[in-house]
C-alpha cells in the first residue's frame, strides 16, 4: 500500500505529465514554438524514467497524452456540437472520449518503455525515442489513421530540423525530436546533439533534392468564407454560386482552384448554363478551374474535385475518408443521428488516381484531410510536379485546426520537394513552395484570393522513394540497440 506521501508525489508527476503534454502543443502552429519540442519530450521522458512500476509509467504516459490531445485537438468538440449540432451532453463525452482514445498511444509507449527499460541512461533515450515515434506511426494507420500533431510536424519550416523531412519523413522527425529531448537529460551531451542536429539539419536544406521544371503558372486560389451553418442550406444555394462565378470570372489565371465541396451539389445535377459560365471564364483566357463537388451515381456519391477549362474534364474522387465526417463505422449509426451532417456516407474513391493534367502540369489533387498521409500523397508522384489541397476547415471554427493543418501540408511539400497549393474555404488558403515555406496565405475568415505564380518540380526526394520505410528501420535499430545492454549497472 501506498503512504500518503508517495501517492501525493505520484498525484504530482501525473498532473507534470498532462501539463507537459498541453505544454507539447505549443511547439505546434499557430504558437511556433519549435525549439521548446525538445524540452517538452525531456519531460515525458525524465517521468516515465522516475515511474516506480508500469502502472505508474502507463498512467504518465495516459496523463500526458490527455493534457497533448484535450488541448491540441479540441476543435473535435466544435464540429461535433456547433456545426453538427449534436447536444453538449453527447458532443462532450464524444470529444473526450476521441482525445482519450488517442491518449492510449502515449499510455502505450510509456508502459512499453517501464517494462523494457534498460539500465543505462543512453540506451533508455534510445528506446524512448523510438516508442515515442513508432506510436505516432501506429496512429497514422490504426482505425484509418489520425496522425494529427504527429511529432515531427513541429518541425516544419522554418525549424532548421524541416531539412530531415526529404530524407526521413515526418515520423523520422518524430524519432529525432524525442531523441534530442531525452538525450538532454545529461545536458552538454544533450545540447551539443542538438547543435548537430541544427547545423545538419541546415545543411539538408540547402540541398536540391527536385529541380523546377517547366515555365512557372500563374495561379488563383479562392477562398469563399462561405459559412459552414449555410454552405447546405436551399436559400444560400443561389448566392454560394454566384459568388463563386463572380471570383473566377474576375481573378484569371492559368489554374484557378476552388475549395472542397464549393459547389455544394450534385455536378451532374448543376444548371448546364451554370457550367457553361464557370467553363468560360476560365477557357476564353486558356486557363483551367478545379473545384470541388459531389459526384454520384445512383446509390454511391463521392467528395470530388472536378476539372473545367482548356483542358478535358477531369474527376479525382477522395479515397481516404474521415470517420464520423465522411463515412459512418459500423455499428455507429445511433450515434451519428444525433448530428445533422451532410453527406457523412461517402463512398471511397479508387485508390490509384492518374495525375489531373491541368494548365500544362501533372498536378496531384487531394481533398482535405488526405494530405495528412505521407505515403498516400507520395503515390502520384514523380509524374505529379505540383501538390493541389482543397479543403473545408469551417467544420472546426476559429480554433487551432486551420494554422496546424497548414503545417501538415508544409511537412508534405518537405517531404515530396513539391510545391503545395492550398484552396480552403475559410482558412487558411496558401501557398507553399517545394521546400516546405509558406510563400503566400489569406487571412482565415475573410474572402478573398490567392495569386501568384508556381512552377512544378520533378525528381524524387528519398523520401518519396522509400516512404516511412527509412524511419521504420531506425526506429527497430535503436529499439535494438536500447534493450541490448539490459546487464549492467542502472545510471
């Protein structure tokens, strides 16, 4: 049993776990503060080190994925209740428990680490950083995959670390970061990895992993600010059409992009007048409009992007879905009927989908939460020179979702040397070029649009090459080189 005091110390180390772990979303957009990751990881990882048992060390590893989560996702809660309209009594519990769920991969890594710990201080930094990483990999893949706020994305240009991402990805960056915090515990050992990490990372990022390709394009990238609460309602149909003639019709460009589902209806059920204008405007000045829409056939409908303009027209289909938002689990109906979502039953798309060629690229297309995977967006390439996200963040209001989703997209320009376009709804549309830097954005909330000029990128980073496989393989060296010394004398 336990006496007092020790329980009032393990009540303590719990409550520093969860406000690390709160601390930890900081080191993410839109607060930037990514040289604190290492810091924050050093935390994580001194508590499970000072963990009496497993036990112990999984209820640290619980805390400090709960405080991570609650904070760092917790627009769940505004798209469930505000826009979905689900009652607070129900949306609460549900956000919870999604944050909790997500709390059980740390829970994990910390109760791994407690019944493997080796003796040695460094090869405890090895096996911690490769459980940290391997855990947010787990999560990019388990039930579908919700690999938001994976680690590596804090380092995201303009970090000096963002010159790993070609080579190793983002769960590489992940493995880095932790490794970089433990080893802090003996602090000049810790500082001077950091300074060769910041001094090579700087390097990477000198380095042409792709070249430009081609003469540069000119761009438009619209953002309606069309609000979520009216985007499906009959009486604002007429008015979200006409705004968006209106910004395509005075913003030319060689590639105009709308946002995900700007056109909220059925393409094939749209006034053939109405398609002939949108063609038009675009096609008389020799440009080309991808926007998004429905596209159904009888029983099944997808969320897609369609292509009009001087080019043939062009479908890409969503083929990664968003459970509760795009497709219902089996089993979950009762519960998605107490939200008033449209279109939450999409069917998928096929999972290989050629390139658009569009304004006289290859350009791979993608609709909103699928450039949160890696290796999907890496399939369309090397025939892809440019990266194209349409996206509808209005589901999550004027939370922390729309700056991190950004991030996300600059780690996926990182990672394939593409530069990325991004058309949102209500924020943030941008710009990002093939090194992951934000060139251009839109204030979020506001209508407007985005021009400027992009040039496509050919050639293959290693990244785009090998995928995770790189960072898989140092996460497995150093969890065997941290249990091999499991004699010896605890330090």
């Amino acid at each position: 049993m336990l006496t007092t005091s020790a329980a009032s110390r393990q009540r303590v180390g719990y409550a520093l776990a969860a406000l690390s772990g709160a601390a930890g979303v900081l080191c993410f957009a839109p607060f930037g503060l990514f040289w604190l990751a290492p810091a924050v990881w050093l935390a994580f990882f001194y508590l499970l080190r000072e963990a009496g048992d497993v036990r112990q060390a999984a209820l640290t590893g619980l805390a400090f994925g709960l405080g991570f989560f609650l904070v760092g996702v917790s627009w769940v809660y505004v798209s469930l209740s505000v826009f979905g309209a689900m009652p607070w009594w129900l949306a609460g519990p549900a956000a919870f428990l999604f944050c909790a769920f997500m709390a059980l991969h740390p829970m994990l890594a910390g109760t791994l680490f407690k019944r493997w710990q080796p003796y040695t201080w460094w090869s405890q930094a090895l096996l911690f950083a490769a459980l940290v990483a391997a855990v947010d990999w787990l999560r990019s893949w388990i039930f579908t995959g919700f690999p938001w706020l994976a680690v590596g994305y804090s380092q995201a240009a303009p970090s000096p670390l963002a010159g790993f991402a070609p080579l190793l990805g983002v769960h590489g960056l992940s493995l880095i970061v932790a490794l970089s915090g433990a080893l802090l515990l003996r602090w000049r050992l810790g500082l001077g990895f950091l300074v060769v990490l910041v001094i090579v990372g700087s390097a990477l990022r000198q380095i042409p992993w792709t070249l430009p390709s081609g003469e540069p394009i000119s761009v438009a990238l619209i953002q309606g600010n069309v609000p979520q609460d009216m985007k499906f309602r009959p009486e604002a149909f007429a008015r979200t059409l006409d705004l968006y003639h209106q910004l395509v019709a005075q913003n030319p460009a060689h590639l105009v992009v709308l946002p995900e589902t700007a056109i909220p209806a059925f393409f094939d059920q749209l006034a053939p007048d109405y398609v002939a204008a949108l063609k038009s405007a675009v096609s008389e000045k020799g440009g080309d409009l991808l926007f998004g829409t429905l596209i159904g056939n009888g029983e099944r409908y997808f969320n897609s992007a369609v292509s009009l303009g001087k080019s043939p027209l062009q479908i890409y289909s969503k083929q990664h879905l968003v459970p509760f938002g795009e497709t219902i689990p089996a089993g979950f109906a009762w519960f998605m009927s107490f939200a008033n979502i449209p279109m939450s039953a999409f069917s998928r798309g096929p999972e290989q989908q050629q390139a658009m060629a569009l304004a006289g690229q290859k350009i791979a297309v993608n609709i909103c939460y699928e450039d949160v995977f890696g290796e999907e967006i890496i399939r369309a390439l090397p025939a892809a020179g440019i990266l194209v996200n349409l996206s509808n963040t209005a589901w999550f209001g004027r939370s922390l979702a729309q700056p991190q989703h950004l991030q996300i997209a600059q780690m996926r320009a990182s990672e394939s040397g593409r530069p990325m376009l991004r058309a949102t709804n209500t924020g943030m549309t941008a710009m990002v070029t093939a090194q992951g830097e934000v060139s251009g954005v839109l204030p979020a909330f506001t209508t407007g649009v985005l021009r400027g000029q992009v040039q496509a990128h050919t050639g293959m980073t290693p990244y785009a090459r090998l995928g995770n496989w790189p960072a898989l393989g140092l996460m497995a060296v150093c969890i065997f080189l941290g249990l091999a010394p499991r004699r010896g004398r605890r330090t």
